[in-house]
C-alpha cells in the first residue's frame, strides 16, 4: 500500500515539472533533479523510472504528455490548453488573476500572455463555482478611475507590438519603418529595445538607435514593418529605466530639485493635504482665503503640466522661473480668447 501511495506522489511530481510550453520543453534528466529530494521512497528516483512513469501516465489516457521526437535529449512539455492542477486554484488566487488580467495584459509579449491565459481560464472557472459567489461578485464592486481625461489609445500595429515585444523579451535588434512626428515621411531605423512606457493612451519604446549611443523614445504607433533581427542588442552601461524615467521625462525642464511655493485654495486645499506633492510638505492658512505649500519636488515638464491644470486654484510664488513659465503660458491662452473676441 505505502509503495503505491509513493509511486503516485512521484508521479505527481512527475506532471508538475512538466511546462505548458512546448518552447520550455523539459528533459528527462531535469525531471530527475527536480523531483529529487521530494519524494520519501525506498526506491530511487532514476531516468528509467521517470520515463516508466511517462509512459504509464500516457497510457492512461487522461495525461496529454507531448514530446519533439528526438532520440537524445527529448524534451517533453503538457500538450492541452487546460490545466492539470494539484491542488485546485483557491478562490482568493482566482480573484487576484480575474483582476489582474485587464490590467496587466497589456504588458505582457504575446508568447507569455498565451501561456498566462491558461491561468485566467482556470481562474475564470474557479469563480463560478458555488462556494466563490461572494469572491466572484468582488470584481464588479471595484473600479480604478482616472483623476484627469484619458485619451482613447493611439492604434497600433499588432504585427508590430508582436515585434517590439519580441525584440525587448529576447533581448534582440528590431529593424523599423518610422514616422516622424512631423511630416509623413518614413525611415528605416535598427533599434536596441531598453524598456516599453505607457503613457495616456501612447505605448513608447525606449531603445538607442544605430549610431546614436543615447537612448530615446519611440512610439509603436507611428512604426510599421517591424522585423525582429538575429542581433543581440547591445544595452548601454549603467541604464536604468526608472532613472531614465525620471531624468528623461523632464524634457523641457531640467529635472532638478526645486523649493516649490504655491498658494492654493478651494477644494485644492483639501486635496493636496490627503494627496501630497512629496515628503516633508507643509501647509500654512493665509488671511485672504489662500493657503501657502511648501514641497521639494523635481523641475519637470509634468510639474508645468500639473500647475497649469490647476486653473485658478494655484498660483505660483517661487521659484521665479517656474513661475514666469506658467505665467508666459497663461498669458499666452488669454491672448487667444482675447483675439476671438476682438
């Protein structure tokens, strides 16, 4: 008796090493390694034994076990898009992928997300059980709502996303046609893939172009004719694509720390003392209705973005050139309504 309950662990075992892709086939051998060690049996784990436990499973009927034919080195993987899962998926493991998928999808290379979709199948079937209504109600009682307008996405090619994730995955060149942003012209660029960014409804590629050692921004959808070359792409030494985020976003300004005084008012108040600019930020109440902010935050195009949205609530009192800026831009708008009504 205890000989077959050991022999069906291992062969449990066994299932689990196997992948759900057939480009993550798996040997005999590392079969070997990985059930070691986890199976309490008085009778080894071997390849031969292994490969008597394939070929039972097979047998059986119930176990679709693939493998690529080859005599040495035969690389085996679980031929069906459902899962064989030991235990079943939890409930709470099912809502988090339920909520998970809208969210994350959109970041994953299409060769991932068809492995991952298996999951959210399997997740999608856990969440009409009976015993999960409660979790399964879960998903329509939450909702991510955006503070400001979103644009619909800008359209892309999914040859072309295909491409670029491909390229940024493996780690390869990815040869483009790209239009620029002004003009129609179009010019055939050889990219080195750093990083993707999305960024109100516009999906970015960040890579060095050849010949050009800084890295830059381009958007998927002014690309087409995408081709993933052979190439390892080479990545320039020390680049972070946070840092890059936070020093090459700041374009048109120069990223660098400033003491930003704003006077507020309004419902702007309150929302910047539950939602603060940065550590370490004070508000003091003025006698004429204004509240006066004080933060150390970084000089960048967003910041301008932010205090121009603010309309008549903010006004800028320091730094002096963050506040010429926004009164040039503000002064500049008025300038046009003035010449409509004129």
């Amino acid at each position: 008796m205890a000989r077959d309950v050991y022999a069906t662990v291992r062969r449990l075992r066994v299932l689990s090493c196997l992948p759900s892709d057939a480009a993550d086939g798996i040997t005999v051998e590392e079969i070997v390694r990985r059930v070691l060690g986890q199976v309490h049996d008085d009778v080894p784990v071997t390849a031969k034994r292994v490969r008597e436990d394939l070929k039972y499973l097979s047998e059986v009927g119930h176990f679709p076990i693939a493998d690529d034919g080859r005599v040495r080195d035969r690389r085996l993987w679980w031929d069906s898009p459902t899962l064989f899962q030991v235990p079943q998926m939890g409930v709470d493991t099912a809502l988090t992928f339920a909520l998970m998928r809208d969210q994350v999808s959109p970041l994953l290379p299409a060769s991932v997300l068809a492995s991952v979709r298996r999951h959210f199948q399997r997740a999608d079937e856990t969440l009409r059980l009976p015993s999960a209504r409660r979790a399964a109600a879960w998903k329509h009682k939450v909702r991510i709502v955006p503070r400001h307008l979103e644009p619909i996405p800008a359209p892309v090619d999914p040859g072309v996303m295909e491409c670029v994730y491909q390229a940024l995955l493996e780690e390869r060149m990815l040869e483009v046609r790209y239009r620029a942003a002004r003009g129609s012209r179009t010019r055939v660029h050889t990219l080195a893939p750093l990083g993707l960014l999305f960024r109100g409804g516009v999906t970015e590629l960040v890579a060095t172009a050849q010949g050009q050692p800084e890295p830059a921004r381009f958007h998927l959808h002014r690309m087409s004719g995408a081709c993933v070359l052979e190439r390892t792409a080479p990545r320039p030494r020390g680049f972070d694509l946070d840092r890059f985020v936070e020093e090459g976003l700041a374009f048109p300004m120069d990223g660098s720390p400033i003491e930003l005084v704003l006077d507020i008012r309004g419902d702007r108040v309150r929302e910047l003392t539950e939602t603060r600019l940065a550590r370490g930020q004070t508000i003091e109440p003025l006698d004429d209705g204004w509240s006066r902010l004080r933060a150390r935050v970084r000089n960048t195009d967003r910041l301008l973005r932010w205090i121009l949205s603010c309309g008549r609530t903010v006004r800028v009192v320091a730094p002096e050139a963050v506040r010429s800026e926004v009164q040039r831009h503000v002064l500049e708008a008025a300038s046009y309504y003035e010449a409509a009504a004129t």
